[in-house]
C-alpha cells in the first residue's frame, strides 16, 4: 500500500484528560451520486459499489487521498448481512488512508442525518478533527432471504451427522418454504405501509389533493432549475452515465400531475376521498450521499472552505402503533423542541428543508406545527407557527431527487451547506441559518440546525 | 364449584388426543343418542406444569410479542387451556367438542408468569346456558404459582343447534355494535396463519388447517384461530406496565383465510385501550375486545 498516515505519532500522555471545550463542527462539503430509480441505471449497482463511487468522489474534490480522517459513519436501511462492515468496506475501496476507522450506523431514513449527527458531536467534543458522514440504499438490490423454515432447516442440517437426519429434516420442508422472502416495506406492529399510514394521516389533518400536487410540482421546478443554475456541479458525481435525478420530471406540470391516480388510501370506506398519487408520493431510488465535517482549524490548514456549522439536532419518536400520531409525524415534535432549546423561531431560518416522504407529509407536519392547541397538548410548547414557503425545499426535495433512504439525510445537510454559503456571501454579517426536518420509519424524525 | 370432584392430570393433555378422542365420541354418540344433559361436576386439575423455551420463543416470533422470558397472557392460554378441553372431551360433556364455536374469551392476568416457574393448572365447566342459536358454556382456567392464582381465563364456546331443557335462560339478543376504533393497523393473513398458530399452540383443529379440512366442517376455507387474532391484538396493545390487566376479547365473523383484516385501537375510559378488526370492504366485524390495566 502506497498510503500514507497523514497523522503524527502521539506522545503516550501522564495527565489526566481535560474537561472538553465543545466546538462547532463545520459542514466542509458534500458529494452524492445522482439518484436513480428503482430497476433503473443504478439496478447492477450494490450498497457498497454506490457509496465507495459517493465516497471515492468526495475524497477527489477535497483532496483527501490517503489522508487518515478521525471516522467514516455511514449506513443502509436495506442491508445485506455480507454488508455488516459496509462503511469500513467502502473506505478501503476509497482512496483514504486504510488507516481510517469506520461505523456503521441505521436510523430508517433519518440515518444519515443521523450519521452527520454523531461525526459532528465528536468532533465537537474535540475527539476528531475530521469525518465523513453518509448513507447508501438500492431498492433494486434489495436483500432477499430465505424464508424462516427453511434458514431453521438449513442450520440444522449442517449440524446434522447422518443421512437418515438430514432426510428427515428435508422432508420436513414444504413447498411454500422454499419462496424466497423480499424485504418488506411494511410496519412490523401494524403490518400497514408507509404510504397507508400517511394516507390516515392526511386523511387525520384534512389535507387536499391540491395541496399535495402543488408541493410536488415546486419540487421538480426547483430541483430542475438548481440543476439548470449549477447549483450541484459540486455536490455531485456522475455515476453509470447518471448525471441528473433519474425522478426528475422538469416538464411536469400541474395538468399532469391531477391526472394520476390515487395510489394510497384506496381501501375501506373513504377509498373514493383518496388523495396519494405516485406524483406527490417519493418513488423506490438507488443512491449514495456524504458529508465531509471537520474543525474549522482542519479545514483552514487544507485551505478548505467552511460552508456551515451544525448548531444541534433533536431526534422524535411518536406512538404511531397505537394510533395516537400519524407514523411520520415525528418532525411535529422534533422541530418545536430543538427549536426552544435554542431559542428560535421560525423567522431564524432563511431555509426550511423538509424531507418529502410524501408532499402529505411536509404539509401535515407544517400543519401541527402552527396548530396552538395540538402543540400544546402533544408537544406541550407553543406552536411555531406558520412557515414561510418561499423558503421550504428551495433546491427541490425527494419528490424529484427520490430518496435512498439512508442517503437522504446526507444530501440535505450537504444542499443546506450550501445554500447557507451561498446566502452568506451576499448577505455578509449576521448567522443564516437553516433547518432540516426527516421523518423516518418507526414512528420516529431527526431534526438539525445548521448555521452559516 | 365447592362439590366438584377433583381430578389430577399427570400431564396436560395434548389437544390432538383429544380432537382425536371428540372424534371418537361423535361415533359413540351418533349410536347412543342420549346425550348427558348437565355439565360434569369436575375441576381437572395438573400440577407443575412448565413453559417451554423452544415453544415460548416461536410463540413470542409469531404473534409479535417481546423476546423476554416473560409468559404473555396468551401464551399462558396455549399452556393452560388444553386442561379445560380434556373437560370438554370427557365422555359426560354435554356438548359436542367439535364444531363448537369459541364466542368470547376474558383473561385476568393478576402478575406475569415467567419461564422457568413452577405453575399449577385448574379447569372446570360453568355457567351451561340457552344462547339465540344453541347451548353456551364457560370454560374456566386458573394457572397459579405457590398458591397464588396469576391468570384466570374464561373461555365462552357455543354449541350451535343444540338445545339443552337443563340450561339457563340465556341472555337476550345480541347487544348494539359499539362505534369501531380509527384505524391503526392492517393484518395480511396468509393462508398458513393457521397452521403456524397450530404449530405453536397445538390447537390443531382442522378448521383452521386447510381449506379441505375447513370444508369438512363448513367452512369454505381455512379460519384464523380467535385466539391468535385476540392475541396479536394483545401483542399490538401491550401488556399494561406492571403486566396485572383484563383482556377480553370477543368474536363476530370468523376469518377466512388468507385475509386482510383491518385494525384498529383506541384508548378507553379509565386507562388501557379497546381494538377491533374487522373488513374494510364488508364492514363485518371479526372481533372486539379490550386490554385494560387493572391495579
């Protein structure tokens, strides 16, 4: 190996450590593939291909081949069991130093904000200067298994020591055991799906078709024009000949959008008041997303750029099994408390990044939001109010991108940066700060402020 | 209750025995045609009787309970209650075993079971009664632990057609159908579901086997065992904190299998929560019931 170890050898130390000064992690960049859709270009491609290209890409723009950065976090929400060292995987396929330690980490589609969460605590807690944050997913590589009969036969079996006993464990096999078992995209305690549970929410909060169309169609006009503008040409690697979101519909319209048909909902009495089509709902992606997180000392002594610094995050989880909030309704709760610990309102942020699992659910938690009596009585806070939407998913959100589930966190934090830069440079003195709301499964949300 | 003759099991009984032995006593009583009129005067009794680590855990896997060493109230019900059916397989049982419809189910868990405890089993037949469309009859089960009762199920069964001059005046009619819960869940039963409740609880009732065996009784196809729709229930729910509640549950319409059943729960008056499953696109109710905490 021609890598170098980019650290200096410590001193062994005869005093005890001091108490930690915290400091802000500084958000130094990002790089994501495209996203593609499920069965497209991205079909051959593995978790561990696409976030070696995500991270290979990164590691080339900021010139860090052969540095040894203090962790690589990453994750996958669909991961195959060969993949239990997926992140540490990838950065030997990287060119880091082979001396970079890795984690991986899973929080549904909350991981790689999740992911930026943890590398960015420790290097606020000065246990790292530097890190890359980041999360992969294929729809298309799905892990398939073999069902539960038949993985307890085969175990036995190779314990088996005699034919008569491995017949006999065989013969016990039906038909039915032998179909392979796809992941399901379904809760494991209410066996609904995401889409069915959202249905019930948008049903709970009264929340139109219009309403759901008009959030898409914003979506895709300003992912495309972002696009147009160059806004990703350094936010971005080419991958298997993808060079834009393969979800991107820059000629939709609202015309085409009203003529979908509900997809989500359908059943029981209501079915005829359905409102989810597959045009307000996010499309099954493949896709990888990094950050790059150091100190600011680290990144001025590469001559690195500081887009933004992570302020804090706060993680929800709501009782969706017993139905007493909609499943993806943990940024109602994630959002007011992350916002008074820091005492913010929603006038702090010049942009608000909600990630659209579905346009119901932006809209359904921007509801409860500026709800007075249900954020008293859930959250116990007072309503933050009503947003600004000129300031919401202004690059475009997973309607048009897709989303990856573990690499959507990544892309946001990476596009907020961004954002946030950009608005300083012209704005000059004061913080800008942004905000970033991403409901995962299981009932739960992670919320993160960054601060230009 | 008091003048019951006690008889004690050296083991529980294995519910296939005992389908086999109903099976039996149809034949006999097709030939004898004259029944018993009035409920057997005795509390069958097993000692020591132990979970099962094996059995706990596939048990836990299915119905979506916790992996803890902790007996859910419904897996006391699968160890308990083949001692109530040896009641109703006796040769003087009134009613026929098989065929009879399990309307209703009440549990009272007063504190958790746990594997390796040493529990005592006791069952018995009451409350023989006239019903709309036949004879009802509450099994009742008692699991205690060094002399302490810590789950008492009552079991309602319905012998249809059947009409006893001995019993009861029944009650009358059938009560108004409660508002149902929002929906909070949706089941996908596979066609299996049966027979992998079968597997774990060893009610292998062909009614709920396969759809030739189901034919046999009536049935188009399979039907899902109430007591795993009651149990799942129990598992979505959750056992109250310090696990002493009242779970009941009642059966409408059987469901066939594979089907869809939507579920919902909502919090009741005074802690816990009501459930019910029903057809989203018939409305027909499956089931109703309650888990609610009771200290």
């Amino acid at each position: 190996m021609s890598k170098r170890n980019g650290a200096s050898q410590s001193q062994p130390s005869t005093q005890s450590s001091p108490t930690p000064q915290t400091r802000r992690a500084a958000v130094v960049g990002a790089n994501r593939l495209p996203f593609g859709k499920a069965g497209g270009t991205y079909s051959s491609a593995s978790n561990l291909d696409m976030l070696t290209a995500a991270l290979s890409g990164l590691v080339a723009r900021y010139g860090l081949a052969g540095e040894r950065l203090g962790e690589v976090t990453a994750g996958a929400v669909l991961k195959h069991s060969r993949d239990f060292n997926l992140t540490r995987e990838a950065v030997l396929g990287a060119s880091l130093s082979a001396q970079t330690p890795a984690s991986d980490v899973q929080r549904a589609c909350g991981t790689s904000l999740e992911s930026t969460w943890s590398v960015a605590n420790k290097i606020a807690l000065g246990q790292i200067d530097s890190g890359i944050a980041g999360g992969t997913d294929s729809t298309s590589d799905a892990p398939i298994v073999v069902s539960d009969r038949l993985r307890r036969t085969l175990i036995k079996l190779s314990r088996a020591k005699t034919v008569p006993q491995r017949l006999q464990l065989l013969a016990g096999l039906r038909p039915g055991d032998l179909v392979p078992v796809a992941p399901d995209v379904a809760e494991p305690r209410t066996g609904l799906s995401m889409g069915e549970h959202q249905a019930l929410t948008t049903r709970q909060w009264g929340i139109t078709r219009e309403a759901q169309d008009e959030i898409a169609l914003a979506s895709h006009h300003n992912l495309a024009a972002a696009y147009d503008r160059g806004f990703f040409d350094d936010l971005l690697t080419p991958y298997r000949g993808l060079t834009r979101d393969e979800s991107l519909r820059a000629d939709t319209s609202a015309d085409k959008l009203t003529k979908l048909k509900p997809v989500f909902g359908l059943k029981g009495g209501d079915g005829a008041k359905a409102t989810m089509t597959a045009g307000n709902s996010t499309p099954l992606s493949d896709g990888a997303a990094t950050v790059l997180l150091a100190s600011d000392e680290w990144a001025a002594e590469r001559g690195l750029p500081v887009l933004a610094h992570v302020v804090d995050a706060e993680a929800a989880a709501v009782d969706f099994v017993r139905g007493e909030d909609g499943l993806l309704m943990g940024g109602a709760y994630a959002v007011p408390r992350l916002l008074h610990r820091n005492g913010l309102t929603l006038d702090d942020f010049a942009f608000l990044e909600i990630h659209e699992a579905f346009a119901s659910t932006v809209l359904t938690t921007i509801a409860a939001w500026a709800d007075e009596d249900w954020s008293q009585r859930k959250v116990g806070l007072p309503a933050i109010g009503e947003i600004d939407r000129s300031r919401l998913n202004v690059t475009g959100s997973s309607l048009a991108a897709g989303h990856p589930f573990a690499a959507t966190g990544a892309r946001i934090v990476g596009t907020l940066a961004k954002l946030l830069a950009e608005k300083k440079a012209t704005q000059g003195e004061g913080p800008v700060r942004g905000l970033i709301s991403v409901c995962a499964a299981g009932g739960q949300a992670v919320a993160m402020i960054l601060e230009a | 209750m008091a003048d019951m003759t006690e008889v004690r099991l050296t083991q529980v009984p294995s519910l296939g025995s005992l389908y086999a032995q109903a099976l039996g006593r149809l034949a006999q009583t097709v030939m004898a045609m004259r029944p018993a009129t009035a409920l057997p005067q005795v509390r069958y009794v097993v000692d020591g009787v132990h979970a099962d680590a094996d059995q706990l855990a596939a048990y836990q896997q299915l119905l979506g309970e916790p992996g803890t060493d902790v007996l859910p109230a419904g897996y006391v019900h699968v160890l308990a209650f083949p001692v109530a059916m040896a009641v109703m397989a006796r040769a003087d049982f009134p009613l026929p075993l098989l065929g009879m419809v399990h309307l209703a189910n009440t549990v009272e868990q007063r504190s958790p079971g746990r594997l390796g405890d040493r529990l005592d089993v006791r069952a018995w037949a009451e409350g023989l009664r006239a019903h709309r469309v036949g004879t009802q009859v509450d099994l009742v089960t008692e699991v205690s632990r060094e002399g302490e009762i810590l789950w008492r199920g009552v079991s309602t069964y319905l012998a249809k057609g059947k009409k006893l001059a001995s019993a009861a005046p029944g009650e009358p009619g059938e009560r108004p159908e409660a508002a149902l819960p929002p929906v909070t869940g949706q089941w996908k039963l596979r066609a299996d579901v049966g027979r992998r409740y079968a597997a774990v609880s060893g009610d292998r009732n062909p009614i709920h086997l396969s759809a030739l065996t189901a034919k046999l009784f009536g049935f188009p196809r399979a039907i899902a065992h109430g007591m795993y729709t009651a149990s799942r229930a129990l598992a979505t729910v959750g056992a109250p904190g310090d696990e002493a509640f009242r779970w009941n549950v009642e059966f409408g319409k059987p469901v066939l299998l594979p089907g869809t059943v939507t579920f919902g729960l909502a919090p009741a008056e005074g802690g816990g929560h009501t459930y019910a499953g029903w057809d989203a696109r018939s409305g027909k109710v499956y089931f109703t019931g309650s888990v609610i905490a009771t200290s």
